[in-house]
C-alpha cells in the first residue's frame, strides 16, 4: 500500500475560506467592481487596527512604496537610505524616481538596519531613510527617528513584512507598526504571503493630512479635481498636474482585504506559535534565528530565517536547501542582497563586499516554511526533516505528490515576494 500522498510545502501562502470568497462574490454583484465604497472602508479599517490616521490602498505594495517616495518629496538626483536585505521592491521606488538607492549594512542580531551605519550614508542628497521590518521584527525605530529628525529627513517604513508587529518606545509604550509614531509613512503589502491578502494590493499609512491628496492622485494619473480654468466655473474640471500612474486596487480586492482583517489576529497568534516551536526545535541544532523582541513577541512573523551555522559552508547551504526540497519542504532564500542583482550591480555599481554583514547572513540563510493555515503535523514534518537533513543522513523516500509535481513548478509562483 503506497501511503496517502503529500502535498509539498510552500514557504507561505494565503489563508481564504467561504467567508473571504462570499464577500469577493458580494462585491462582484455590486454596482461598482473599482474604486467603489469598499476602497474606503478597507483604507479606514486597516488604519484603525494599525493605530495610524489615514490609509491610502494601492494596486500593490510596490506601486504604494513608489507612492509613498513620491510624497515625500523624493525627485530626480535624490537619495534613498535603505537596507540591502531585502525584497528588491524596496530600493527600486527610490529608483522609479530618478533617485538613488544608497544601502547601510544591518546588524547581525536583527538583520534590521543599523541606526549607526545610517548617519554614514547621510548625504546633502539625501531624502528619505526607508528601513525594512525584516522577516516581521520591528527595526529600532526611535534611532532612526532621531537621525531622521536631526538631519531634516522623511522615513518612510517598508512594513511589508511586519503587519502585527509591535516594539516598545523608550516612554514605555507599546508602538504598532503602521502607527506611524516614528515615522512619516508606513507601506504594507497585501501579497498572498503577507500577512492578510487581496491577491495583489498595498497600502501607505500616515498620521498627517498634507499626504493624503499627493497620495490619492499619484494613484490616478497625477489628475486632481479643479474649478477649472482661471476660476471659470467647470463642474467637469480636472486637470493632470504631477506624473502620477494607474495604480488603482480595485473594490472587490478590498472586499477580500476587509474579510481577511477580521482574521488578522487569530493568523498571527498561528504565526507566533509556529516560530515559537521552530526556535525551540533548532536551538538544538545551532541554527540561528532572530530574536522575538521582548517578552511581548512584537515579532509579526512574516518569514522564518535562519542561519547555518559558521562551520557549514555556503555549499552546505546548498545541499540543505535541495535535500529539503525532495522532501517537498519548500525552503527558500530571502534575500540576495540587493546591491548584487545585475541591475544594481550595472546602474549602481554594487559589489561583493560592499555591505559584509547583509553578504554574510545571504551566503548561509535559509527560509522554512511558515503560514497560519499550517497544521501541527506539517510543522513537525518540516522540524524532523530539518533534523534529519542538517544530520547529514541521505533523505528518506520522497512521497509521491512531490517527485510528480518536480521540476518545482509548485514553487515557481511563490519566488520572492
Ligand atoms: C512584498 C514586499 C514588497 C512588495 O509588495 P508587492 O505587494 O508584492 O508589490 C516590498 N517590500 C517588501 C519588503 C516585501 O516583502
């Protein structure tokens, strides 16, 4: 008898049930399909559970970072400070803009970029300081505020990772991500393996008002409602007066987004409790992972890395990761630092060496599987397949399901983001 077949298992995925797919139907069958009521109420409700004033939904996390740049006054000639690990989105809404990526190096305990290699990189060019909330774990906030506020800055925060998170603020206080307390704005994604999902979508969040309408019309073309020509009256009246793009999400993606953040909690208490057995298991076996910041867990829990340990080489990594794929764990490898993709590389001139702490978590990391739908068994299958892989012991019969569905087509969709 051949055991029932296994599904192999992505890195994350999304979580829909009839609930999420009666409300898309609902939507669908409405008077309006984009840029209805729903728009709105989705803006209103995640700035609400994030603590932030205002919300402006984008058709993805990327056209809303390259929004959020583009508020904040960031042009031609300009300089963006931010983190080489990380998803390449991050650093090329700085260059949609004509303006340059400049990277800082993390540190090692957080994989967050460091608040002292920051003041470094600051030049007179300099814009905005947009750190990453890598893997889900808040970066330090106040530090990067307090540059950003001597230096006459905007940070803007790519919080794509860390929808959930929370740290604690030097007064005691217990800071959302997305509230904006230490930053201008926030940018979440809503990606089917973030954190809540409307298949593709994003969003800026900010507290102050003067970046609602640079916002609002960047997502449509840079066209704002006007009285018309020299004050002649013309109820029609709209004119284009930025570049701005078609970046519109539409109502019945918000009405997957407002069903999915009525689940937020009870996905990332899932979350939190499946890094919690993971650190447990690999403590053991000298794999590193980043801390939970603080008794609280502000940890969102986005990704789980970890790192081999120094005696394992870069191929070791590389075996690890194939002998975890026949056994249909579908492990991964966040990120390759930005600065060395070829188009970083040519443009920007990027080096190996360039940023050696970013370089040297890349050469040994390892991404795990982890998602709120996972079951109990799943997480233990990937806990006995990483003992039994990092052991060194030639992996078990691979079931079924997965050597039908190799060559990794499974995979494909869910390479970064
Ligand atoms: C997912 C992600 C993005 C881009 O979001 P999309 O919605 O896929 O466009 C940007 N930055 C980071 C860090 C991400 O993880």
């Amino acid at each position: 008898m051949t055991p029932p077949p296994m599904k192999p298992l992505r890195y994350g995925q999304q979580w829909l049930d009839e609930e999420d797919i009666a409300s898309v139907l609902e939507a669908l069958r409405s008077d309006w399909i984009t840029q209805g009521p729903l728009v709105g109420r989705f803006e209103e409700a995640v700035a609400r559970w994030c603590g932030a004033r205002f919300g402006v939904a984008f058709a993805s996390g990327t056209a809303a970072l390259h929004a959020a740049c583009f508020a904040a006054g960031v042009r031609e000639g300009d300089e963006v400070v931010t983190t080489p690990l990380t998803f390449v989105a991050t650093a090329n809404a700085a260059v949609y803009l004509g303006a340059r990526p400049v990277f800082a190096d993390v540190e090692p305990e957080t994989l967050n970029l460091d608040p002292g290699q920051i003041l470094g990189r600051v030049t007179p060019r300099t814009k905005v300081i947009l750190p990453v909330h890598f893997a889900g774990l808040p970066c330090r906030m106040e530090g990067i505020h307090e540059i950003a506020r001597k230096k006459g800055l905007r940070v803007i925060e790519d919080a794509c990772h860390a929808l959930g998170g929370q740290w604690g603020s030097s007064d005691g206080r217990r800071q959302r991500v997305g509230s904006c307390s230490h930053s201008d704005m926030a940018v979440l994604s809503f990606h089917p393996v973030k954190h809540i999902t409307t298949g593709e979508g994003g969003m800026v969040l900010f507290n102050r008002e003067e970046f609602l309408e640079p916002l609002r019309s960047f997502r449509h073309h840079g066209i704002v409602r006007s009285s018309g020509e020299e004050g002649k009256a013309e109820p029609w009246a709209s004119r284009m007066q930025e570049l701005g793009y078609n970046f519109r999400i539409t109502d019945f993606q918000c009405a997957l987004g407002l069903s999915q953040l009525t689940k937020l909690d009870r996905f990332l208490t899932r979350r939190r409790q499946i890094a919690r057995e993971y650190k447990e298991a690999f403590q053991t076996l000298g794999l590193w992972s980043q801390p939970q910041d603080s008794a609280n867990d502000g940890h969102a829990w986005h990704l789980f890395v970890v790192q081999l340990p120094p005696d394992r080489s870069s191929d070791e990594r590389r075996r690890i990761f194939e002998a975890l794929r026949q056994e249909g764990v579908g492990v991964n490898v966040h990120y390759l630092p930005v600065h060395l993709h070829p188009y970083h590389r040519r443009r920007f001139l990027g080096k190996p060496g360039d940023h050696p702490v970013a370089e040297a978590y890349y050469e040994r990391a390892l991404t795990l599987p982890l998602f709120p739908s996972m079951t109990d068994a799943e997480v233990r299958r990937v806990i006995d397949a990483v003992r039994r892989v990092m052991a060194g012991r030639p992996t078990t019969a691979v079931p079924e399901a997965v050597s039908r569905t190799r060559p990794q087509e499974g995979y494909e969709w869910t390479r970064n983001p």
